[in-house]
C-alpha cells in the first residue's frame, strides 16, 4: 500500500524559501536551485507495488477499449447517416 505523506512546509523550508526570495541568485545559482527542488520533490514520489501498478495499467487499458468502442460506434453511425441523407455515389449504377 503507498504511504500516506503529508505534505506540510515545516518553518525551515519557509525561512529556507524567505531567504531565497531576499536574496538576487544569477542564473546558474536559479539553476542550481531549481536543480534541488526537484531532486527534493522526486524523493517525495512513492512507486505503487507490483498489484497497485497491475490494477491501475487495467483500468487504463479498459478505459481505452470503452474509447475506443464509442468512437467507432459514432464513426459508424455518423457514416450510415451521411450516406443515408447524401447517398453513395459509388454505388449508383
């Protein structure tokens, strides 16, 4: 089961954030920040297990045949109609 993290900005991370924004960074110290907020948000990341994973790939999986078969069927249907109401003229003969 994935663990539940709350994520709550303790009072070093919003002196941490105060300070960053007093002070003027050049562009490579932007980069390098941004650089460790990143590592520090993927440490935060929690892979599902083996059945999480396997139960979310088929709910995706169905989800896309359900699509799939509601845009055929209107495909379908749009075409009998358009034929219906144009008529088809490689037939006619």
């Amino acid at each position: 089961m994935a663990r539940n993290v709350i994520d709550e900005p303790s009072e070093d991370v919003v002196a941490n954030a105060k300070l960053d924004r007093a002070q003027r960074r050049s562009p490579f110290g932007r980069v390098a920040l941004f650089l460790r907020q990143v590592l520090a948000e993927l440490r935060k990341v929690v892979t599902p297990t083996r059945r999480e994973l396997i139960s979310y790939t088929g709910v995706v999986l169905v989800f896309v045949v359900i699509m799939m078969l509601l845009v055929y069927g209107l495909d379908f249907g749009f075409s009998i109609f358009v034929n219906f109401l144009f008529g088809n003229p490689s037939v006619a003969g």
